[in-house]
C-alpha cells in the first residue's frame, strides 16, 4: 500500500470514530444535574423541646391543677386551641382537650389538608385564613375576660406542650369551657385527647355528644368554617 493510500485509510477510520462518538454524545442527551435528595426531618424524641420551649417536663398530676393567675402571652406557638401562658415567672404552652382548632400557616401540611378534607374546603388557605380569625378571636376573649387554666401536666407527645382545659368568663357572665367557644362559632372539631372534667357532673361520652352538637349548630348557622365549606364527611 502506497503511503498516499495509507494515510487516506487512516483519515478514513478517524472520521468513522469522530461519527461513532459524535452519535454516542447525541444518544446520551444533555447531562444532567444529580437529584438532590429530599430533607427529611429527624423524629421528635420525647421530652425534646421545640426552639420556643424550655425547661424541665412537669410531673403528671393525677388531678387537675389551677395553673394560677394566668395571662395570655403573644407568641408565633399561638392559635385557637394552642397557647403560650404566663403564671407569674412560669410561662408554658397548653393545648385544648377534646377539640382541633383551624391551622394558621402551612407548616403541618398533611395537618391542613386533613382539616380541609374534613369541611370539604377546597383550598388550604380558606383553612389557614379562618384558623388566623379563630386565633384573634381566642386572644382578643383571653385579653379581656378573665380566664382559668386547669391541667394535669399530661405532655403532648415529642414536646413540652402540656394539654389543658381553659375555662372563660362567658357573655352572660358564667364559665364556660373555651372548647365550647371554638365549636360554637365552627373554629374547630371534635378531636384529640378527651379526658374528665374536673368539678363537671357530665361524663366524657357525655360533654363529646354535646360538642358535636354544638358543631352541628355552627353548619346549620354557617358560623366560621362551616360557612365556606360543605358538611363534614
């Protein structure tokens, strides 16, 4: 073979190569950034304080106790049925027994989009928007009516968050319980923790019977929620 031959082969087989990766490039496409992996959070463990909580967990009380001469402290913690109170140097975070009042924010999603399922709202923010009005109502009560907390220091699970019932001085100037309040006006659902009611005659099966008769009023009055949503399922 003629060098003239020669190097016209090779030209020939380094095209043919030059193809063979010029086509491999084109098969494989643009390259693509890795997938980034999606954050999970770490489970809360027991006795673990969220960022606004501190101090030691309380010991729980077989029976109620009056957390005394409680004032209501603004906090980012507070909704309708959460709410950071103070007691002289003591300041503690209670959530209500019995109900689950309206989400404020998207934080608990799943949370939201359960509450929103169980109205038959549509959009999570019709949720979050009446959960920021059933807030303000709670705190404007609180601020101006005098109020009692009774608790048993039972924790809600992973926090520092003790379940309490909340007691309020009521328009016609007699106690009622300020569950009562949020299912009255459609804040909130039957849900959560029950437990007995100190110094009440009613048995649990009782007071949640009358609960979810104070929620059947709220839909058929379109008070709160129930006036932007369907029925519960």
């Amino acid at each position: 073979m003629s060098l003239r031959e020669t190097i016209f082969t090779l030209a020939i087989a380094s095209a043919v190569v030059l193809v063979v990766l010029v086509v491999g490039l084109i098969a494989r496409g643009p390259r693509k950034e890795p997938v980034q992996a999606i954050p999970v959070k770490v489970a809360g463990i027991p006795g673990q304080t969220l960022p606004d909580e501190g101090g030691r967990p309380k010991e729980v009380s077989e029976q109620f106790q009056i957390f005394p001469r409680p004032e209501l402290v603004e906090s980012r913690a507070n909704e309708a049925d959460t709410l950071r109170v103070r007691s002289g140097q003591e300041e503690h975070i209670f959530v209500l027994y019995f109900v689950d009042a309206l989400e404020t924010t998207e934080n608990h999603p799943q949370r939201v989009a359960e509450q929103a399922r169980y109205f038959m709202v549509k959009d999570v923010e019709t949720i979050t928007r009446t959960g920021r009005e059933a807030a303000a109502f709670v705190a404007d009560v609180l601020k101006r009516k005098p109020f009692n907390v009774l608790t048993r220091w039972e924790r809600v699970p992973n926090t520092l968050r003790y379940y309490a019932i909340i007691v309020v001085e009521g328009d016609d100037g007699r106690p009622v319980y300020l569950a009562d309040l949020l299912m009255r006006r459609g804040y909130a659902r039957v849900s959560g923790v029950d437990t007995f009611l100190p110094g009440d005659a009613r048995d649990v099966p009782t007071y949640m019977a009358e609960l979810q008769s104070l929620a059947r009023k709220a839909r058929e009055t379109k008070s709160g929620i129930c006036g932007k949503a369907g029925p519960p399922e």
